[in-house]
C-alpha cells in the first residue's frame, strides 16, 4: 500500500464528490438547518402552541353548582371559561370537543364544610376531561388551582377558629435539594434525542458516497478502468474509504457545531427558568462527542462501502442499505429508554454504546471507563468492516457480477 496513491485516490474523488450538489448540501446545509429547527424553532414553537392552547378560553361546565354556590361564582368568575349550561350530556360532549371539561359538586357540599364537626370522608369533586386533548387538560388546570385555592383559604378559616397555626397540623416539612450541576440538570432534558440525531445524520452523511464509489462505478463502468491503473486495489479502498469517512465526520461535525452554535447563541432550548436552568454545552463535550464518533462514522463508512460493493447497480445498493437503516435506528433509540444507562456491557455494543456515551457527555457526566471500553470497542467493529471492504475488493465475483 502506497500513501501517494491512497493520496491521489482521495483527491480524485473528493473533487467529484464536492461536485455534486446533493452530497454537499446533506453535508452542509441539512444540519445547518436541521439542529437550530429541533433545539430553538420547533422548541419555541411548540411551547408557545402549547401555552396559548392552555390559557385560550375553554368552554366548561359545572354540574351542581347549587351545591356549592361560592366555588362555583369563583370559577365563573374566571375569565379564561365560557360557562355551558349543564346538560346529562356532558361525557359525550366533552368526547366531542363541543366542551372542554366538566366540573361536578356533590349534594350536601357546602353544608358539610360549615358543619362545625368535620365529615368522616370530606367531600370528592369531580373533573371530567378529554385526556388526550391540550385544551381540555389545560382547563382542568385552571379549575384545579381555583378549588386548590378555595380549600388553603378554608384551612386556614378553621385553624384560626381553633387559634392553631398550619405548623401544628404539618410538623414535619419536606425539602428537596437537588445536588447535581445547573448543566447536568438541563442536559438531561435533550440528551435523550440530540446523540439518536448525531448517530442519524452521521449515517445519512455516508450512505451517498459509499453507493456512488462502489455501485455507481459499476453502473457507469468505470470500475474497470480504474482496476487496470498503476493503483493498487488495497490504495483504491483505503482512498474511497477515507473519501466516505470524510463525508460522514463533515456532517458530524457540521450537525454538532450547529447545535452548540444554537444552545450558545439562540438563548438556549426554550424559556430558562429559576428551576429548569438553559441549557450550555462546554467545547469539552462537544469535543468528547466527536472523538466518541468517530469511530463509529468509520464504522458506517466501512460497512456501507463494503456492502455497496455486492451490489451491481445503484438501485441495488439502495435496497441493501435502506434495512442497514433501521439497524443503525434502533439501538440509537434504545438509547432514549428511560434506565437505559452506560456500563461496561452496553459499552460494547456498536451504536447503542455511542448514543449511551453522548447522552453521558452532553448532562455533563465524563465516565472515562466506560468511554475508553466504547471508543475501543467501536474502532474494532470498523476494523473488522474495513477489513472485509479489502477483501471482497480483492473478489472477481463480487467485483463483476452480472
């Protein structure tokens, strides 16, 4: 194996790959575009839908609202509802969006909390709601807080009466505090899905170049003519191996530079709270994160080169390469389940292992056990695929089928 002629190999076809139009905008623009759309736009977007649909004004109902007529004025009293006359109706048309929710007072409500005596079982009120439907779940919020309220106002009524403070029926106070860093906290809210897009873009930066450098140089019969130059076939592999590495490490990059560039610059993922901080990538992570990756993009890029190659044409190919998808998907996603963490085993199984260590990565979290156990593991399984790539380089019959 010569390096001047892996060299030329290379330079040959990364001018034809920067050539065509496709390849460069799935290399650059897609995640230019793709990650500051997932991490602010659709994050922004969302959430805006989400509040308004919340605080539009719902038509609700209350059943039994002589029962309790003082609540019931409260609720009314609330501008975000449009009071529907009370119907035996109301399952149905709640289930018909025609109301949002439906609040019942059971007889005996407000007589039974002005009896002096309190009741064996206090009185239940009931929400009915469609559970699936922002609106609806949005109202019973607001119905929820105005009872909420109602009843601290009556505790505090009848422990004044008794001359008794709240500390008297609540001595013991709970207090949560959370000991992990402000970065961890508000990581863990998007490393579930940022490493399963990585994985995804790294692999779909090398799809086209390992089909058009193996099966496209079948189909349009120049395989033949670079087979009889000067050029060794282990310098003709290494070189378009490094040409689809090349492609798949951009996209990479490109998708991680653009979602720091989106966290650092576009204020973050959504609103920041005093509880739920913004979310800030160190250049540490975001440099852990590609040296985690890239030996798995040398393990797409030798796999998918190596199984073009069996292909005769490029429609082949794409239907070798489309199921290769779905094994790449998978255990990305495996790696958004909730307990599903990094340890020593899962290190060492391909994809899930590098969606596992962003995850760690980017909440803040550096395991350099299980790290080092995930680099080494993925470098030999793209050892293992770039050595078959030599081989079936080297078969006649995978080369010519007819």
């Amino acid at each position: 194996m010569k390096l001047n002629n892996v060299a030329i190999i290379y330079r040959k076809e990364l001018t034809d790959i920067l050539r065509d139009r496709k390849t460069v905008i799935a290399m650059f623009l897609f995640p230019l575009i793709i990650f500051p759309l997932i991490t602010v736009g659709f994050n922004r977007f969302e959430q805006r839908m989400r509040d308004r649909a919340k605080q539009d004004t719902a038509r609700i109902m209350i059943l039994g609202e002589e029962h309790a007529p003082e609540l019931a004025q409260r609720i009314r009293a609330n501008e975000t509802f449009d009071i529907a006359p009370a119907s035996p109706d109301y399952a149905q048309l709640i289930g018909d969006k025609k109301v949002r929710a439906a609040v019942e007072f059971p007889a005996g409500f407000e007589s039974a909390l002005a009896a002096s005596a309190a009741p064996a079982e206090p009185p239940k009120v009931k929400l009915y709601y469609y559970q699936t439907e922002t609106r609806s779940q949005g109202a019973v919020e607001r119905i929820e807080a105005i009872i909420a309220k109602y009843r601290s106002e009556l505790v505090e009524r009848r422990l004044a009466a008794q001359g008794m403070t709240r500390a008297a029926v609540n001595p013991v106070e709970i207090k949560q505090q959370n000991v992990a860093d402000e970065e961890k906290v508000a990581g863990s809210r998007f490393a579930l899905l940022l490493p399963y897009f990585i994985v995804f873009l790294c692999f779909m930066g090398a799809i086209g170049p390992a089909i058009d450098l193996s099966a496209g140089e079948k189909e349009r019969g120049t395989l033949e003519t670079i087979l009889v130059s000067a050029v060794g076939r282990d310098d003709l592999v290494l070189g378009k191996f490094l040409l689809v590495l090349t492609t798949s490490l951009v996209t990479a990059v490109m998708s991680l530079a653009a979602f720091g560039l989106s966290a650092r610059y576009a204020g973050g993922f959504g609103q920041p709270s005093a509880a739920t901080p913004a979310f800030k990538v160190s250049p540490q992570a975001l440099l852990s994160v590609f040296l985690i990756v890239m030996p798995m993009a040398m393990l797409f890029a030798a796999s998918l080169f190596a199984v073009s190659l069996m292909a005769k044409n490029f429609k082949e190919a794409q239907s070798y390469t489309g199921p290769m998808m779905i094994v790449v998907i998978l255990p990305a996603m495996a790696g958004m389940l909730p307990g599903v963490e990094l340890n020593a085993g899962l290190a060492m199984v391909p994809i899930l292992n590098v969606s596992l260590a962003a995850k760690e990565l980017f909440t803040g979290s550096f395991p350099l056990g299980h790290l080092a156990i995930t680099f080494v593991s993925t470098c030999v399984f793209a050892g293992i695929a770039l050595l078959a790539a030599f081989r079936m380089f080297q078969t006649e019959s995978v080369l010519f089928r007819d």
